[in-house]
C-alpha cells in the first residue's frame, strides 16, 4: 500500500478559495453539495445546535484519523465521528438522503418492472407567515396512518390490491408564507392504477388529510394544492427501469432530496444565510427548526416492504449510510493526528484538506502506473 504525508495547510501554496472543489465520479449527494461548502456550513451549525453529537460530527473518534483514497481518487475519511442526521447534518444529510433516494428508485422499479403500480402523493395544509412549525409537521408525520383507514380505503385497498407506502416528510420556508412542511408518499399497489382509481384515491386521501389537519386545529386543505396524486410510470434507460413521476424527477429523488428543492428555501438555504452572517430571525428559525424535527423519521418503509421489494440489499441505519461516503479500495492513506484534524474541522477547512489529499493521491498513483489520465475533478 502506498502512502503520503500531509504538509500542514499553512506550508502550502495558496490554492483555490474554498468552496470550488467537490468529489469525482462519486455520490450525487458529494457532487450537487459541494463538499467544501458542506463542511463550511457545518462549522455553523455546530455553533447553533443544541445536539452534542451534532456538534462532535466529523471530529476524531481516536487518535487517529485516516483519509483513503482508491481508484475513483475520492477521500473516505474514518476515525470519526457521524451524528447521522438526515435533516441538520450538512455533512450527513446529503449522503443519507441519496442512499434512501437509490434505495427507492430501486425499489419501486422492481416493483413496475413486476407489473405492480404506484401513485405519488403530496399533501401539506393551510398555514400562513408567522405560524409554529411542529403542529403542522406533527401532521404530516402521521398522513399515511390517517389515510390508511376506514371504509372507504378498505374498499379501495381490497379493489386496487394495495402493497404499502413509503412516507418522507419535506420542509421549506418562503418569506412570504413562512414554513411549509409537507408529506410525500409513495402508495403501491398490485396492479398499475387506471384513470378513475386515480381521482377515487385522490377523492379519499383529500377527505382523509382534510380531517386529520381539522382534528389537528387547521383550516380548510386548498382545493387544488392540499393534495397532489400522480401516477408513477416506468421508462426504460440503458436496459434498466427507472422509476420516474410524470412531469417530475425520479421518484427517489423527489421522495428524498427535500433538501435540494428550489420552491422556497430549504433548511440548508437557512444555514448558509447564518454562515454568511445573517443572525437574528434568521437564527431563530434554524433553531425552531432543529426543535421540530427532532426525533422525526424522515422516511418511513409499510411493515415488510422494503425487505419484499429489495430482499438483497443489506439495510444499514441513517450513521452507517454516512459512514460509506466515498468508500472504496484503499491505495493511498493518510494519517492524521485528532488535535491536527480537530483545528481543521473548527475552521471549516475539513473539505480542503481533503481536496489536497485526493490531489496528491491521484499524482501518486499516477506516478505509479496506477491511474495513467485520470484527474480529480472541479465541481462548480
């Protein structure tokens, strides 16, 4: 195995301002969030969170750090710790999030591709400027068991041969109408849904959430947006079955990456105001935020189902998914002492250090034969 020393930062020529750099051939999760950006912004997030493991995320679980980096020349980093959080972790969340999305695309794909059906459903509930987060969200927690229910889905269930959902809640923030937390569902069903089962389940769902939201003590659902059900369709790409939503991405996508949406901001586009100096309200909403969605599961699976959809997948929890980034053949690795790799986390500088490693790794093992052309690539 080959190795290399890290020089400290400091005895370097000035690169490229942080924030240019991410991964190559690696996780969309690494490639659509900067990887520099993200450890930028965890160093806020560690200052405004209440969580101690959020906080110690990406710190030394040892003495010893180690940085790897295989064939693909993108740095996996162990020795540390992860908090696992899909909703908060700017680290964590993107990796997390991208694995469930995979996980549903291929699920559900197999499910199509069996002669099964599925609709996506998006619901959400009045709310207005100014209005608490978690009662709202609480709601939306709990749609799918609100749905579920009655006679009118035991007739449908028993018609339409209904399989189970995948639930994953989503939450954005508009400065015009404060937050809006919102539910996304995908229901299977045996058989593909035709046109009038689609509007009879929309006619249930919209009955059921509109009496959930009012027992809740909300108003009247909006007659159009309150809840959307779409058919989902399979297209074939490269011989595979990708599963996709008509006029919408890849259900995986839209079930998952809540936190890349462009309809108002995200949590993230909270943080990154609060990195950038903005405080005050701003500060107060990152943490309303944290409160709310603490102890919340971001994605939910129907009892069985994903062990009948994807019966060869191995299921690892949210920290073990955020332990993988970047996992591959280790050529190169570098050690780093804990006090070295905590001075480096503290000053958000843990995305450039890797892009020096991945830099010199693929300059060594091109030296060596082992990767003649190959280039660590920018990422805007």
């Amino acid at each position: 195995m080959s190795e290399i020393v890290l020089e400290p930062l400091q005895s370097r020529s000035e690169g490229p301002p942080l924030g240019n750099y991410g991964n190559r051939a690696t996780t969309p999760g690494q490639r659509v969030v900067g990887r520099s950006e993200r450890h930028l912004l965890k160093r806020a997030q560690r200052q405004l969170t209440d969580s101690i493991s959020s906080r110690l995320c990406f710190f030394a679980s040892g003495p010893v750090v180690t940085v790897s980096v295989g064939l693909l020349g993108v740095a996996h980093v162990s020795g540390v710790r992860h908090c696992g959080s899909p909703w908060s972790c700017p680290i964590c969340a993107p990796v997390i999030r991208e694995r469930r999305a995979s996980e549903v695309d291929q699920g559900v794909s197999a499910h199509l591709a069996g002669g099964g059906g599925a609709l996506f459903v998006t619901a959400t509930g009045p709310h207005h400027f100014g209005d608490p987060l978690e009662p709202l969200l609480a709601v939306m927690s709990t749609c799918v068991h609100s749905w579920t229910k009655g006679r009118s889905w035991l007739r449908l269930r028993d018609e339409l041969g209904y399989v189970g959902a995948i639930r994953a809640l989503d939450i954005t923030y508009g400065d015009a109408n404060g937050w809006h937390p919102h539910a996304h569902a995908l229901l299977l069903f045996g058989a593909p849904v035709v046109a009038e089962a689609v509007e009879a389940v929309r006619s249930h769902v919209f009955g059921a959430h509109q009496r959930a939201v009012r027992k809740a003590g909300f108003g009247a659902l909006h007659p159009v947006h309150g809840v959307d059900v779409r058919p989902v369709f399979d297209a074939s790409e490269l011989s595979a079955y990708v599963a996709k939503v008509e006029g919408g991405w890849g259900v995986g996508l839209e079930l998952a990456r809540g936190d890349l949406k462009w309809k108002g901001a995200t949590a993230f586009d909270l943080l990154r105001r609060c990195a950038e100096g903005e405080l005050g309200q701003v500060v107060a909403l990152w943490s309303e935020y944290e409160r709310a969605v603490f102890g919340k599961r971001f994605m939910v699976w129907s009892a069985g189902l994903r062990r009948r959809l994807l019966p060869e997948l191995v299921e690892v929890d949210d920290e073990e998914a955020a332990r993988l980034e970047g996992e591959d053949e280790a050529i190169v690795t570098v050690a780093i002492e804990a006090r070295e790799w905590a001075v480096y986390c503290r000053m958000g500088q843990v995305g450039e250090v890797l892009r020096l490693i991945e830099e010199d790794a693929v300059s060594a093992m091109r030296r060596a034969g082992l990767l003649p052309g190959v280039e660590v690539e920018e990422v805007a």
